[in-house]
C-alpha cells in the first residue's frame, strides 16, 4: 500500500500535458496544517538489529511560491509531530532498546507546474531535523534525548479552493544518521499528508 501511494504521488507531481502549458501557477505567502500517516524504520549502530512503527503525523507549514506563469518555484517551511513509537526485539544487546520520535523540522525549496487551472504537482528537496527519545522498555534507564540530522523529498498535487484556501496531498521521505549521537543507527520516515492552507 505504502508503494502503491508513493508512486501514485510521485507521478502526478513529475508528469504533465503541454496541453496545459498555459495553466497559471499559484504564487505568494501561505500558512497551512497537514495530518496523515507515518512510517518509521530505525536500524541499531551495529546493524545488529532493526524496528519500525506506524503513527499519525499531523504539524503546520508555511511558506512563500514566485509564479513564473506555468510553473512555479518557492521555499517552505514545516514542524510535524508524529509520536512514532520503536522498539528494538529482545535479542538486542543495547542499554536502550526504543526509539520515539518526536518533533521534525523541515525547511528546503519546491518547485512545480500547473496541470490545469486550478490543479498543480511539485516536487520538493530540503534539510530536515529529528528530536528523538531513547529509552529502555524495562525502564531501568532514564530516557536519552537527542537530535538527528537529514534530508528529505517528496512531491505532491495541491488544489485551489474557493476563495484563498487550497488543499494538497503529498508523499515525503525523510532520512537521518547516527541518532542520538551513534547510540541508534539510521532512522527514515515516510509520510502521506493531506493538508488545507490559505493564501495570501
């Protein structure tokens, strides 16, 4: 299903008609909210062991669109929490076996097309940061916080609404190294959103 919804959105924000080159791009400021599904996968440092969970993700984003005609270029910016829950199986030999993630942060650039009045698909490419948690299921040991670097891309297909409002649905991939300084491996979330944002 995951893949399923990947592709889906991944073509609709990389393919279009000439015939409707001439469709206006959307431009200016804009705020929004944004709720779906996440994904998480955590591997151990040593690669001896791996988890993943599935949560709701829901967060805010706002940002700035320059219309060039038919496509359109801008920057954005995003905070997204999910409470995304792993734990590692009992074979793993580590003083904390789980992971929760907490905040994302998100800020990077889009770019994209009008595919008819009304209707456009984007891509989008930027830096991301991840506050996590780690802690052991027996509670012995309190919990570690820590904070991730990564990247992150996606794409995705936003509507314009009656008035200024405008809705989007996009998928993103995000990915980080050495979680809470080298105690967790690699960590990588996917997300489908839906989101309703204003324009200005």
């Amino acid at each position: 299903m995951k893949s399923f919804l990947t592709a889906a959105i991944l073509a609709s924000g990389l393919v279009a008609s000439p015939a409707f080159a001439q469709a206006a791009a959307p431009g200016g400021l804009y705020v929004g909210a944004l709720a779906g599904y996440e994904g998480i996968d955590v591997e151990a440092a040593d690669g001896s062991a791996s988890a993943s969970a599935d949560a709701a993700v829901y967060g805010v984003t706002a940002g700035y669109d320059l219309s060039l005609g038919s496509a359109f270029v801008g920057v954005e910016g995003e905070y997204s929490a999910s409470g995304g829950s792993t734990e590692f199986p009992a074979s793993f030999g580590g003083a904390r076996d789980g992971l929760e993630a907490d905040g994302q942060y998100y800020i990077g650039a889009r770019a994209g097309f009008a595919v008819t009045p009304g209707i456009a698909a984007y891509g989008k490419l930027g830096y991301t940061s991840l506050d996590t948690s780690a802690f052991t299921s027996a509670g012995s040991l309190g919990e570690l916080e820590g904070n991730a670097d990564g990247v992150r891309f996606g794409g995705g297909v936003q509507v314009q609404l009656p008035g200024p409002l405008e809705a989007r649905l996009e998928y993103r991939r995000s990915s980080y190294k050495d979680l809470n300084d080298g105690t967790f491996g690699d960590a990588s979330t996917d997300q489908v959103v839906a989101g309703v944002g204003l324009r200005f």
